[in-house]
C-alpha cells in the first residue's frame, strides 16, 4: 500500500508541472502573464486537492493488485 506521504509527493510534483503548463496555456489565451498564472494558481490549488484525495480512495481499492 502506498503511504500519504508518497502520494501527496507525487500530487506535488504532478501539479508543480501542471502548473507551468496552465501558466504558458493563460499566458498565450490571455496575453497577461498576471491573469495567465492567476488561472495556474487557481487550476494547481483545485487539482492537487482532488487528486490527493483520488490517490487517497484509489490506495484503499484492492481490486486489480497482484498478491505477493
């Protein structure tokens, strides 16, 4: 089983790439680079909580893991 720790980690890291992303997607739908990261703030705040807690039910599903 994954620990919390690993899968606020990886959430962290996903979200810190996803970050730049939407930021370069504002800048370039906006032509701000305030509202551009604005939105990023926004979208990385609403994203790392939803998949913490995705990783978080997903860990407590034992359906589909190999026994070992």
């Amino acid at each position: 089983m994954e620990t919390r720790r690993r899968s606020v980690l990886k959430a962290v890291i996903w979200n810190v790439m996803g970050l730049a992303m939407m930021a370069l997607v504002g800048l370039i739908a906006t032509g701000s680079m305030a509202l551009g990261g604005k939105m990023a703030l926004i979208n990385a705040g609403l994203g790392l909580s939803m998949y913490v807690v995705y990783e978080r039910i997903w860990a407590g599903i034992q359906w589909g893991r190999a026994r070992g």
